[in-house]
C-alpha cells in the first residue's frame, strides 16, 4: 500500500509539472493538500511557486564531478516544465538522445518527488518511492530538516568575513594548544560582506578547525586566509603536518567535511579539497552580499540562449530565457526581472510587436529593454522604447558591457 501511494504521489507530481501553467488543473492536485497550500490565497500561484523553487534546488553551484547529474536534473526540469521547452529541443541542448532524455527525465522527476517528500516530511510517500535505497534519509531526516530551517530561517542575511573568522579561530586556540598545533588566521579587514549568515560561517570554520586539529600531530599548522573576487570570497585553509593524505577518509574527518558541505550548499557557497603527502589545501568559496541581476532573455535560438549562459557566468548576472514570445510577456509580468535581452525575428509574434507590448503593460513598461539583432535598425528599436541596442553576433564583452550600462542607468536614475 505504500508502494503504491508512493507511486501515486510521483505521478500527481508529474501531472503537476505538465500542467505547470494551467491554474484551473493545479489547483485541484492532490499537491496542494499534501504540501499544505490549501489556506493560501491563490494554492495553484502558490503550487507553481513551491515546484519551481523545488527544481531550483536542484541548480549546482557549480560544474564538479559530484554535481553533473544532480545539474543536469536540474536543466532537465527547468526547460522542460518552466520553460516549456519540447524535449527534441531539450534533448539537443544537452546533446543527448531523445530516449536517453526521457529515462533522465523520469529520474529527474523521482528526485524531485523525493525532495519536496523529505521537504515537506512525507514520510510514507518517500518509502513508497524509494524501497532500501532512501530509508537512511526517512530515518534520519534531522539533519535534513535542519538545513531547510537553516535556509528558511537565514535567508538574506549576511556578514563580514574578517570578524567572523577571527571569533572562530579564537574559539579554538586552547583546543590547538592541547594537541600542540597553530592555527593562524592572516586577518583581511578588506574582505567584502558575503550572502551567508555569520552563525553559519562560524560553524563551517569551527567544523573545519575541529576535524583538522583531531587529525593532525603535534606540530602541524593550519594557516588561513581569504581574497575576493567581484562575485565571491574564496578562502583558504592550508594545513600542513606529516600524512595529510592518510586521513583524508578516515570517518572522523569525512563526516564533518559532509556536514559542512552541506552547510555551504544551502547558501551557495562550495567546499574543495587537493592535497599532497604532507600538506593539505581547504578552499572555501563563499558568494558575495551584492545583489543578483535577473535578465530575461526572449530567443528563439537555444544555441545564443546557450552563449549568453556561457557571457554571464560567474557573474552577478542571472539569465533566464524564454523562446515563446507570449510565454514571453507572461515570465516578464510575473519574474518582474531587472533587464529583458529581445531578439527581433521571434516565430508568432516579431520582436517590433512585443516591445511595444512590453512598453504598454504597467507591470513591465518600467524593466530596461535591449534589443539584439542582426538587423541593422538600432533607431527604431530606441523610438519603439529600447534602452539600448546589441548588433548580432555580440561578444561576450559586449553583452555584459550593455547589461552594465543598463544597470548603472536605473541605479542613477533612482
């Protein structure tokens, strides 16, 4: 009987998911009473909300080998069911068949069903789905439910790096002192505000700290420091003492550095590891405080949507696409995102038609517009209300140059 209400659960997820854009279906889904969304003003609004912020759990923070399928679960689930992309075009994005996208597609979607079970503690639902192979997660959700409150509960906050770090490294001294180890911070008062809460910094340094001064011989040293770039603060744990490498798996290592990683996944930062026979080399990475950029792309061509990805990496910069023009009009009322990138020959309705649309809508006249063409009409596109024009192709530089620009713009003119 559970098996079978696991299965069900799953496919009232993926009927979900293909009905995302249907208010009248979400909102009789079984969904919005086993999430809990009946007493909400709109349950399908917020049935909607709650699957898209599930599938962006599922963004990596980056492109490291343990990551590649939660990722590509993740890209599968977000052009798939936000943005409604067929799966020949999915497929071709990815570069993989249109049969092996489905077998991913359906583990996608059990992942996801897994998650919002363990998010929202179903717990029959997760052993229905998932016999013997999740049972230690329902057993043991704790420290599960702890990252989420930890993600409900701090979300937004920030800190300043240098004092953190030094309360921490403080906290440990004596302990050091004991197993006859130094832990030396290199104190950066320059480091810039970063996008996780002190209480959180605090104890993945203190984790850290602990695992490696229990591990390391008398005489061993950590030696820490930090440096920042414009989107993030990297720092760095360099421990040096005789047979680094030996204990690296040992349990009493490995399960702090789990918990940790943990920690920082919750608000995007990253844990990395390499070493040698005698040293070993901590690198923190930790997102900076300043705020995200969201840029709606309107495109046909999944390849430019794929280069303009590839132009706003690892920048302040977060670019979500759309290459239906009406889904178009409806993400931009509802994202509300700080700068809209327009392509002009778009199938149904042309680039021309949908500025002067997205100019005559109250809920989007105000967001910058860029157009970016092949066709050489840069004075139209600025009469028709286009705050800058990018002539295709477009360098890397040059893009990011127009987004900037924008974005100085509505800073000034605030």
């Amino acid at each position: 009987m559970e098996e079978q209400r696991g299965v069900s659960f799953e496919e009232e997820l993926r009927q979900a998911l293909r009905h995302l854009d249907d208010p009248c279906f979400l909102r009789q889904s079984e969904l919005v009473a086993l999430l809990g969304l009946e007493d909400e003003d709109d349950p399908a609004a917020a049935l909607r909300e709650t699957l898209e912020q599930a599938i962006e759990a599922f963004k990596p923070i980056s492109d490291s080998g343990s990551r590649l399928r939660k990722g590509r679960h993740y890209e599968i689930l977000w052009q798939r069911y936000v943005r409604r992309l067929p799966q020949k075009a999915v497929a071709q994005t990815l570069a993989i068949t249109p049969r092996y996208l489905r077998r991913e597609q359906a583990a996608a979607i059990r992942a996801l069903a897994g998650y919002l079970a363990l998010r929202y503690d179903l717990r029959e639902q997760v052993q229905g789905l998932f016999p013997g192979l999740h049972t230690k997660m329902v057993e043991e959700p704790a420290i599960h439910q702890e990252m989420l409150w930890l993600a409900d509960s701090f979300r937004g906050q920030t800190c300043e790096v240098n004092s953190v770090l030094s309360a921490a490294v403080d906290l440990v001294q004596d302990l050091a002192r004991q197993h006859a180890v130094r832990c030396v911070w290199q104190g950066n008062p320059s480091l810039p505000p970063v996008r996780v809460p002190g209480i959180v910094l605090k104890q993945v340094i203190l984790n850290l700290l602990m695992a490696v001064i229990h591990q390391l011989p008398p005489g061993g040293r950590v030696d820490m420091a930090g440096q920042a770039s414009a989107e993030e603060v990297i720092l760095t744990l360099s421990v040096t003492g005789e047979g680094c490498a030996a204990w690296l798996k040992a349990p009493s290592f490995e399960g702090p550095l789990a918990v940790t990683r943990q920690l920082l996944g919750v608000f995007k930062g990253d844990l990395s590891l390499s070493y040698t026979s005698d040293m070993l080399v901590i690198r923190v990475v930790l997102p900076c405080a300043g705020r995200q950029v969201l840029v709606l792309a309107i495109e046909d061509n999944l390849d430019t949507i794929q280069l303009w990805r590839r132009y706003t990496q690892k920048t302040r910069f977060s670019l979500v696409a759309e290459t239906d023009p009406e889904q178009a009009i409806a993400s931009a009322a509802r994202l509300h995102p700080d700068l809209i990138v327009l392509d002009i020959m778009l199938p149904g309705i042309d680039g021309w038609d949908l500025l002067k649309r997205l100019r005559a809508d109250p809920a989007t006249a105000s967001i910058p517009v860029i157009v970016c063409t092949v066709l050489p009409q840069k004075e139209l596109a600025f009469s028709l209300g286009a705050r800058d024009f990018i002539p295709k192709p477009t360098t890397g530089e040059e893009f990011r140059a127009a987004l900037e620009r924008q974005i100085s713009a509505a800073t000034l003119s605030r």
